[in-house]
C-alpha cells in the first residue's frame, strides 16, 4: 500500500529526466501533493506559486504556449473551483498543453471537512470542453496514468486522493485515454468504478458471487471521454448497470454512464457516490460509508438493478 498522492509525486520525479520540458507548479502544498520530490530534484523545474491557484493556472497556460509541459498541482477542489476561471478561458478554450493534477479529491481530506473535500470536481472538469478527466484507482493506473498524460498533447485533469492504494495490476497492462479494464466477467450485472471505491467493488464482486450473481466488474481510469464501446457492450450482455464513485451522484461518472446508456442501450443504472451533499469531518471510512460509498451500499445497488431490469 502506498498513498496515491506519493505514486504521483514519485512518477513525476522519476519522469524529468524523460520529458526535459516538463514543469511542476504548486501553490504551497508541496508536501501534501508530493510535487516535492520532482522539487527537490529539478529545482529549476519547479515553481511555487503561494496560496493562488488561478495565478498558478494562469502562468502555467503561458508555459504551455511556450513549449513546455506544465503540470499544476494543489487540492482538487481550488482547482476546479477556485482557479476554474483560467482553467475554462485559458487551459479549456485555447485547447493547451497544461496537466491539472487535483490532489486530495472527494472525501479523503476527511480531517478538514466540507471546505476541502471535492465532491464537484469532475463535473466542472468534465463540463469544460477539451480537458481529458482521468481517475485512476491502484499504484499501477496512477503512474500510467501521470505518464500517459505528459504524453498526450492537450488539457487533462487527474483526480487524486490522499489515501493509501495497492498494486492491483501488472506493470504491462495497457493504460490508455478513454478505455476502460475489464476485471472480472460476468453476465448477471456490471459494476463500472473509479479511484478509491474500486476496493469496494472488488470486494462486493465476491459478496455477490457467494449469493449466485455473476458481476462484470469493470475499472474505468478515464471518466471522459468514456470507453463507449466497453459500455454498451456491458448493457447489452448483463442489462443491468451500478456506478461507484466518491464523488456527487450529479455530474460524475455515474451521470455520463446513464447519459450513455440511454442513448446507446437503455438498461437499469444505480448510482453508488455521494448523494448531492457536502463532505464532513471524521474518520475516513466512516464518513465513507455515511455518504452511501461502501461494499455493502455497493451490494445493495447491484441487487436492486437486478430486480429493475426484471421488471
């Protein structure tokens, strides 16, 4: 287990040497964000910009038109919201090169509360045109993830949180911008998950294979643009579908899985996340769980999708 946002900070670092134009910007949560590491070791490289996330988004557009890869990072939630301004009208609209690298995303600042935690942040991102949206879920994803998009030309957006993650994958697996991974097969129902909640999926996969449900389950690292294909192929084999995020159940992935579905392959679609309300403080998997986000709310979610599309 390592945390997701010491992956990022570590892949970064290990990552300057290959793309001699990459850049890191921080606004003064380098030891949170683990941009230190690339810090310390390309200090030519790294610029911190203080408490002032819009100016840090703003510089970071010029970089971007000068030639250079400039990856922003601080908390998930003053990027999208704070600095959502240079974010649309410089980053979005001009289509730049600039990597949002939102740190700390959906509950797991759970010691700071509501003021800090994300619950929006994929919705504004997703809402932006051009900006990629990824949300890996395992050590694995995440390096790919933080190394396919200094690879790729144009805005992204990567969530991250502050949580521990395992390896989950092999190092050869194929990570790649709008594709999904299919976990396990099944034909009962699908479970299509992002980041965290991924481990509560997995698990709620054998929960429901003990009471005879055979779950599709598939991790899906790239919120947009969604593996369309995979997705209607999964409505179509099992005709049922439950979403699992840590994020409001209003604008994440499981909106654009139902926006799809009904105009693909119309089945049932239960949404496991956030139910339209602000974060609190607590222990993490507590305040997990009181949100809705558990193996169990996931269990219930797949039972109740069963029974609608028999209906």
């Amino acid at each position: 287990m390592k945390p997701q946002r010491l992956v990022f900070g570590e892949t970064l670092a290990q990552l300057g040497n290959e793309f001699k134009n990459l850049v890191v910007c921080d606004a003064d949560v380098s030891s949170s964000t683990q941009t230190k590491l690339f810090g310390t070791k390309f200090p030519e490289r790294f610029f911190n910009f203080g408490i002032a996330e819009g100016n840090m988004v703003s510089a970071a557009a010029g970089m971007a038109a000068s030639g250079m890869i400039p990856v922003v990072s601080t908390f998930a939630l003053f990027l999208a919201l704070r600095a959502g301004d240079p974010v649309r009208s410089l980053v979005g609209y001009n289509s730049l090169n600039v990597k949002i690298a939102g740190g700390y995303a959906g509950l797991s600042d759970f010691a700071d509360g509501a003021s800090h935690q994300a619950v929006e942040d994929m919705a504004v991102m997703q809402a932006i045109p051009n900006i990629k949206v990824l949300c890996p879920s395992d050590i694995t994803t995440t390096a790919k993830a933080v190394k396919t998009m200094l690879e790729y030309q144009g805005p992204v957006y990567l969530r991250l949180s502050r949580e521990a993650i395992s390896k989950e994958y092999d190092d050869n697996i194929n990570f790649e911008i709008g594709k999904g991974i299919t976990v396990n097969d099944g034909d009962d129902v699908t479970i299509i998950a992002c980041g965290i909640p991924m481990r509560f999926a997995r698990i709620a996969v054998e929960e429901l294979k003990e009471k005879g449900i055979n779950v599709r389950l598939i991790d899906m690292p790239t919120v947009k643009p969604l593996d369309a294909e995979l997705i209607t192929k999964a409505a179509k084999e099992t005709g049922a579908i439950v979403t699992v995020e840590e994020h409001n159940i209003f604008g994440g992935l499981g909106s654009s899985v139902a926006s799809l579905i009904c105009e693909t392959n119309p089945v049932p679609v239960v949404k496991v996340g956030i139910p339209d309300k602000f974060g609190e403080s607590g222990k993490y998997e507590e305040i997990l769980k009181r949100a809705g986000i558990s193996v169990e709310d996931i269990v219930e979610a797949a039972e109740k999708s069963i029974k609608l599309k028999t209906k």
